[in-house]
C-alpha cells in the first residue's frame, strides 16, 4: 500500500473548502467598505471571477489543474496589467483575503505559509508607481535649473 502525503488542497478541504474560501472572499470584496477601490475594478457581477479564483487557488494549491488546462500559464501579472493596482488596491485585496483565510478550518501552519505566499503574490501584481517610487525616480534625474516659484 502506498501512503501519499496530502496536498495544500486536500487540508483544506478539498473542492468544498477552495469554493468557501473564495466565495467568502469574494463575498467580503463585495460587500465591505474596506474593499471599494479593488471591487470596483471588477464586473459588477462577480461570478466568473469567482469561478477563475476557485479553478487558480485549485491547481496553485495542489489540486485538480484545470485552470491551466482551461487558460494556459497562470502568467498571473500579465493578466492584471489591464488593471490599475496600487498599495491601495493591493492592501485592500489582501484585506479580504486575510478574513476569509482566518474563517477557514487549517492548521495554523498552513494558514501562515499561505497567507505569506499571497502577500507576495499580491505584491508582486502591483503595477502602479507609488509616490515613493517617483521621489526614487526624480533622485536619479541630471539636476535642472530651479524653477523659483513667482520668478
Ligand atoms: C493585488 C491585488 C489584486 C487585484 C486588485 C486583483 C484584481 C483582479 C481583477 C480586476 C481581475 C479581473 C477580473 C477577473 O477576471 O476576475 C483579476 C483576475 C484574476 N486574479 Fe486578481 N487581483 C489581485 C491579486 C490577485 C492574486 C494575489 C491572485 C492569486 C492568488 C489573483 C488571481 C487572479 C486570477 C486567477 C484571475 C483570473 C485571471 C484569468 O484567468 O483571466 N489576483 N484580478
């Protein structure tokens, strides 16, 4: 008899614990003042993202890969070029994500390894130059004249 260890997605419940886990973090993107300025750059109905969220977090997770076979390469950052994502954005989709993960049943392990992966997932599709980034750009620029204000 051979014993295989199980996956991320098993311990989570397999498809019934991903469908929860999305469905509650969509459910809060949908509803929660916190989450306005990533909501609204999804359509207004949210269920073909759910669907998407489910079949990506399925395969990501160890599970059935039908995301892939459905869409090819995840290539997840290209596919959120079209949007414009922030800190703000950013913050408020991990806003989500953090409740709807501290809802699940899972190990506490299990919990922190994911929720460290999707921050730097979350981070890593930020697409926006912040304010901080522009000071960092300026600093490289050749010095100009000062432009005296009122001169
Ligand atoms: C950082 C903040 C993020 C924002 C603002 C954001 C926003 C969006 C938007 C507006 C869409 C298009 C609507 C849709 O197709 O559902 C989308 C698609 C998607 N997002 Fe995100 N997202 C973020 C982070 C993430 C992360 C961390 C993941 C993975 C865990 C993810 C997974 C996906 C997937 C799988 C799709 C569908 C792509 C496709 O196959 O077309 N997103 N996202």
């Amino acid at each position: 008899m051979t014993e295989t260890t199980p996956t991320h997605y098993d311990t989570l419940g397999g498809e019934a614990g991903i469908r929860r886990l999305v469905d509650r973090f969509y459910d809060l993107m949908d509803a929660a003042p916190e989450a306005v300025n990533v909501r609204v750059l999804h359509a207004e109905n949210l269920k073909a993202s759910r669907e998407k969220l489910f079949l990506y977090l399925s395969f990501w997770t160890g599970g059935p890969a039908t995301y892939v076979e459905q869409r090819g390469h995840p290539r997840l950052r290209q596919r959120h070029l079209p949007f414009a994502i922030g800190t703000r954005e950013r913050d408020e989709w991990l806003w989500c994500m953090d409740r709807a993960l501290g809802e699940q049943a899972m190990p506490d392990a299990l919990r922190s390894a994911l929720t460290l992966k999707l921050h730097e997932l979350a981070d890593f599709m930020r697409n926006q130059a912040e304010p901080a980034d522009h000071a960092a750009a300026r600093r490289e620029l050749p010095q100009g004249p000062e432009v005296v204000p009122g001169n």
